[in-house]
C-alpha cells in the first residue's frame, strides 16, 4: 500500500493478505470470493438472494422462510443507510375468492431518480407482464440510467449492472440478488438484514427484533394512495406462537411431492427443496386454485438453474406447461439477454439465466424491439432499422447502401450547392458560420452569429461594497460592465451585512443600517454610546475599569448561599449557619480569584430520650445536639464524626473520634478514724488509646499528616480532690466541628 505523508512524498507500505477462510452461506448458496476496499485481498461472502413466490411465501437474504398473507403494499428491501439509493416495494393483494391469501402483483424498484413497477396484470393464468417508469409504460428492452430490463416471456429481469443487482417477476413471484459487497449489513425490510445472520431478519423499523418473520411484516407498510386501509400497527408485537406447518398435501393429486422425486434430484445438494416444499404443501391446502402449486416448483426451478442446474419438468404436470408465440419455443433455462443480430461481441451482457421463451436453436433475434427470429442477418442502420441487401436510402444527410458482401451499411454525404455570399461580419462579437438551409436540412448557408466565447477579454474590478453587473445592449453581442452597490455597509475595506456590528468608534455601539446613502449608494453606519451595565447580582459589586476599557466589571466580594429560596450572603472567612439548623455552616473560603461557600455538618452523638431524667433535655451550647441528664451517667465509651481542622488545614472526609464521657463515684463524707472529713474523687477518662493520623488539605492546596489520640477505653481514675474548686478544670479533647 502506498500512503502520502507530507511535501509529495509517499510511503509504501506491505500489506499481507490474510488466508482465505471458507464460509457456509445461510441461504444455502455458494460463497463467492471478492477484493476487499483497498482492492488488494479477496475473502468470501454470501450474496443475499430474496425469493417470494405463491401467495406469498418469502425467504430472505439468509435463508429463514416465512408465509406472510398481508394485503398491502410494503417495504420488501430498504437500505438502512441510504448508500447506493435502492429501495424495493411489494405491492400484495388477496388473490383467492374463497381464502383470505395474498399474491404479489407487482414489484416497484426506486433507485436513484427512476421509480420502475415490474407489474402482473394476471395473476391466475398465463402472466400479462408490463413494465411502468414514473407510471408510463415502457418499451423492451429498456437500458438507461443504469437500469436494465428484459422479457423473457415469463418473467421480467431488472438488472442494475453497476451494483450486480439482478430483479426477477413473473406469475412465479419475484427473486431479489444482491451482492454482499454493496449491501451486506445494510438491509431491512421483508428480506430480512442481509448479514448472513437468521437471527436478526425479523427487525421492525428502527431496529427491534421479533420472533416471527410474519409479525414483523405487518410494521413495514408504505403509504400507497390506492390502499388507504393500511396503517401501521400502533402497539409493538408481542411474542406468540406460530401455527404448526402442515406437513402434506392436502390434495391427493398434489403436484408438492415432485419437489423431493428423481425429477428434482440433481439440484438437490445445491439447493434444498425444503422451503419450497413447505410453500407448496400451504398453497395445496389454503387456495382454490390447484395452478398456484405450480410457482413453488418454478420458483425451485429458478433458484437451481442460478446454481448451474437445468431441470426440464414442466412436461410432467398437466397444469404448468410453458405456452409461447408462434416462432418461439420454451426452455427452462436461456439467458435473460437472448442474443441478436446487433449484438456486439465485446459488449457487456445480462449474466443471468431465466426461462422463458427464445428463438429455436440456430436462430438469433434481428433485434430486441422487433422479437423476430432469424435464421441470418442483415443490415441495420444507425437507428436501427432492418434494410434488405441493396436498399439505397438517406440517414442523416447522407446516401446510404446495405452492401451484400460486408452486411454493413455504406453512407457517403450528400453534395450540396456551394453557399450565397453574406454581409460583412465584423462587429465584436459576431461569426461567419455555416447553418442549416431552410429550404434543404441536409445544406447549409453562411449566417453572421453572435458567439460571446470571441468577445474581447474585459477585466471589470469594482470597489469594495460594490458588484460588477453584466448587460448586453440590443443589437450587440458582447456584455457591457457597471458597477452597482450592494446592500452593505463599508468600513476600512470591509463590507458589514445590514444589522451587523460594525467597529468604528471605541465605547460606542455602531450597526450597519438599512437607511441608503445617497451619495455612495451603500448603507449608512449609525453609532450611539455604549450603555454600561452596572447592577450585578447579588455577592458582587460593580468596580470602574482603570484601564483604557469603556466599562467596569462585576467583582465578587461576598458569598451567596441559596437556603429554600432565600438568599444569605456572607464576606471571606465567615462562618453562617441557616436559622433553626445549626448543625449545618457554610464558610466563605477563597480559591484564587474566587469566593466559594464550603458547607459543613456537625453530626451529634446519639441522643436516647429514654435516657434522660424528666425536664432536663435542651439544646447544647453549639445549637446543634440535644443533652439531658441521663438517668445513668456512668463514665463510658462515646463515638462521634467529626472533621479536624488544624491552623486552617481541614481533613477532606469526617473521621472516627471517640471521647469519654460520664460520672464517676465521688463523695466527701467524715472519717471516724481520721476525726475529720475524708475527700475520695474519681474523674472519667482514657485507658486505653491509640496514635492515628489523618490527612489535612490546606486552602493552598498543600496536604498535611496529623496525629491525633484515638481513645479505645474509658474509665474512672483517682484525682486530687484538694485543688481550689476555681481552678478545677474539667477538660475533654476539641476540634473544630464543620
């Protein structure tokens, strides 16, 4: 692989083929071998083949079979990403007096700009086949814009060469054939996703899979003026058990059985009969019409004559013999562009095979309009007319004869009188050229004819803000150039649109008007001082700019918190608890050039009111907690979260601080042996404690360690009871609650 990387150089690069690995086809079809997208390697794909046939019965691109009785007209195939402008409509419609079953009449491709119907106008008995583009009918063969199309007398081919699609439709049903490199993992539709992936071919628009190919296919109508009575269905399906298959003839005389005979035996390892078997057994047994038997084997016929197998079986049915024109007869297998006397042996062809009718052996068609069959060729000429040898006639201004020996048509011009002489031509612009003669189409005469293309070269450059206009004068032949103003403002070489800004004067808001000025012809610029805009929102205040700027700016002074709706706004380092929660607090801390609330929450040790002797619970002294007197005081362990806070450094999480807290047995009674009052005083505190550290982030940024006590037992210790009652200190660990 070549890759340009930079100043015109390219960097060739191996690149490796990967081992080609066999693939099986889920629609039973050979694996075919294609390049990948540089054009490099070759790997194996499926094609996708469609096949719908009987009343109707489809199969998709990968080969899961369904029966489907709608009659509507529906989406049969349709890009998911619209690639390559390929959709392809079904148009069903119950076809049986006594059974609500469905046939396909008519097949509609759209494809680029073309909207082409491959229609059935009988869909009991012999097929009467029309095909329609943009609703008018067309002649066959057909080759334009991409689009091929033959009758084969039973069936109708669309090819579309540049893509390989190939479209069949006949009183059989219709087979769609796209080739995986275009289309693979690009389809929806009655055909399924053309992934080689049964699982997903019952997808509803937008992507929801559904068990049943046959509920899928009621969510993919098309608006079709003729059937007003074909919605959507509002609700998605739900999931519900198919009717079991029937598994024989429900006819003695059924024709179903020849599928799985001798008759088919060659075709079968390459294509099994099973779907069409099932098709044919529905078809026995749900339609009045015994011929309708006959599609499910054409169809089989079909899909083995695709795989290189030739079956000749409609001479064993009384129901389904082939009829054609006088001068043609029946083959089961020909090819869908039958060949003819203009055929040119280096041009492309149809590659695809059909039945139908064809000229008998060691006959050609003179041409595909005319349909005749002839045993030698003659001469056709450039319009394709079909001469006899020696004719002499006129084509195109000149004499022309089909010559026996080189069976080719021979022209040479015709002579004409030298052309009168004309007036002088000289003006700018004007050229003596040669014309048709009104009197005589195949000479001519000399006429003076303005041809712009001679006019002389004229470079028109018109100011900034105005266009130049082109004009020719009556009677001239080259343009005049002016120059016009457009509706625009100018300003220093640039042109401003009308509403527009326009940059003129400093702290004055200039706009681009509509009012015209009458000496230049352009739009007026109108300017007014600028308005300056000094209320700010609340936790800011307008400051005047000391620099060259036409307008000061809001700063930030305060914090604003929004409790419930009401807002309180508080300076840099206060604290402000919301009235009735003060065991919540918001401090205004500075992060660079911004003020920002930081929200705290003191959380209270558990507080049991059973606990408590009667009147004494209120609030503690922080506003937050509740305390009482608790019934038992005695000394003991108390948990409590908490966030440290050391020289403005703050622990980013709450962390575990035990505390003591508690009475203990204290008393001053008189001691007979010591005659005088005994002091015995206990003080609740630590046993047992450990060192723990806890991070600390600073306001700067930085983080600190910190080491602080972690009490892990509490109990009661002797203490001095003669120390002065004012300088005894009952003291417990603090830190800063946030």
């Amino acid at each position: 692989m070549a890759r340009c990387i930079e100043n015109n150089t390219i960097e060739i690069i191996p690149y490796e083929c990967p081992l080609l690995q066999n693939i099986t086809c889920t629609n039973g079809k050979k694996p075919v071998l294609v390049y990948d997208e540089y054009y490099c390697c070759q790997y194996y794909t499926c094609d996708c083949v469609c096949e719908g046939w009987g009343d109707p019965h489809y199969v998709t691109f990968d080969g899961l079979y369904y029966s489907y009785q709608g009659n509507c007209t529906y989406v049969l195939m349709k890009e998911i990403l619209p690639i390559h402008n390929l959709e392809i409509y079904i148009e069903n419609v119950f076809c049986d007096p006594t059974e609500d079953v469905s046939c396909p009449r008519s097949i509609i491709v759209s494809y680029v700009s073309q909207v082409i119907t491959l229609i059935n106008h009988n869909l009991i008995g012999a097929a009467q086949l029309e095909v329609l583009k943009n609703g008018e009918s067309l002649n066959l063969p057909y080759s334009q814009q991409g689009v091929k199309i033959m009758n084969s007398g039973l069936n109708l081919i669309l090819e579309i060469p540049r893509l390989k699609v190939v479209i069949t439709f006949g009183i059989t049903g219709f087979s769609v054939t796209l080739p995986f490199q275009y289309f693979g993992k690009n389809t929806q539709g009655h055909c399924g996703t053309c992934n080689n992936n049964q699982a997903d071919d019952c997808m509803l628009p937008g992507g929801k899979l559904v068990e049943s190919c046959a509920v899928m296919a009621d969510y993919w109508p098309v608006e079709d003026p003729y059937k007003p009575n074909c919605p959507t269905p509002p609700a998605l399906p739900t999931s519900a058990p198919e009717p079991p298959p029937t598994l024989a003839p429900c006819k003695p005389d059924s024709m179903c059985d020849l599928l799985k005979t001798t008759l088919f035996a060659e075709c079968h390892p390459f294509v099994s009969p099973e779907n069409f078997y099932r098709g044919c057994i529905f078809d026995s047994c749900h339609v009045s019409n015994p011929t309708v038997e006959c599609t499910s084997l054409q169809t089989y016929a079909a899909a083995c004559a695709q795989a290189g197998v030739c079956i000749y079986w409609r001479n064993h049915t009384t129901l389904c013999a082939g009829e054609c024109p006088l001068g043609k007869v029946y083959k089961p297998c020909g090819p869908a562009e039958q060949p003819t006397c203009e055929d040119n042996p280096s041009g492309p062809t149809m590659n695809y095979t059909t039945e139908g009718c064809f000229c008998p052996d060691g006959m050609k068609l003179f041409n595909q309009e005319s349909g005749i069959c002839v045993e030698k060729c003659g001469c056709l000429d450039p319009e394709g007319i079909p001469r006899e040898f020696n004719e002499r006639f006129e084509y195109k201004c000149q004499d022309c004869i089909c010559e026996e020996s080189t069976k080719t048509v021979t022209c040479k011009p015709k002579v004409c009188p030298p052309p009168p002489a004309t007036t002088n031509c000289s003006a700018p612009g004007f050229v003596l050229v040669n014309q048709t003669s009104p009197s005589d189409p195949c000479c001519f005469t000399y006429v003076c004819q303005c041809q712009p293309n001679t006019c002389p070269v004229t470079n028109m450059n018109c100011p900034i803000g105005y266009k130049p206009v082109v004009s020719v004068p009556n009677g001239k032949c080259c343009a005049e150039h002016t120059c016009e103003p457009k509706r625009v403002c100018v300003h220093r070489e640039t042109e401003y649109q009308p509403g527009s800004s326009v940059p003129v004067i400093a702290c004055q808001d200039c706009t681009c008007s509509n009012e015209i000025d009458p000496k230049s012809g352009l739009l007026k610029i109108t300017c007014v001082f600028q308005q300056c805009k000094e209320s700010c929102e609340l936790g800011y205040e307008y400051v005047e700019s000391d620099s060259d700027e036409c307008c000061g700016k809001c700063v930030q002074t305060h914090c604003v918190v929004n409790i419930n709706g009401t807002k309180q706004h508080f300076t840099q380092g206060e604290t402000w608890s919301p009235p009735g929660n003060k065991c919540e607090h918001y401090t205004c801390v500075k992060n660079g050039e911004t003020l920002t609330a930081s929200r705290s929450q003191t959380v209270c040790p558990p507080f049991q009111e059973s606990n408590c002797q009667p009147d004494t619970i209120q609030t503690a002294a922080n506003g937050c907690c509740k305390i009482c007197v608790e019934k038992e005081k005695g000394c003991k362990l108390m948990s409590m979260k908490t966030h440290i806070t050391v020289n403005g450094c703050q622990s980013a999480q709450e962390v575990d601080m035990p505390y003591c807290e508690g009475s203990c047995n204290t008393y001053t009674m008189y001691s007979k042996a010591a005659a005088a009052m005994e002091h015995s005083c206990s003080c609740c505190k630590e046993i047992n404690f450990s060192n723990r550290t806890a991070d600390l982030v600073c306001l700067n940024g930085d983080t600190v360690p910190y080491t602080y006590m972690y009490v892990e037992q509490c109990g009661c210790t002797k203490t001095d009871c003669t120390r002065a009652a004012g300088h005894h200190v009952r003291r417990k660990r603090s830190f800063t609650l946030l």
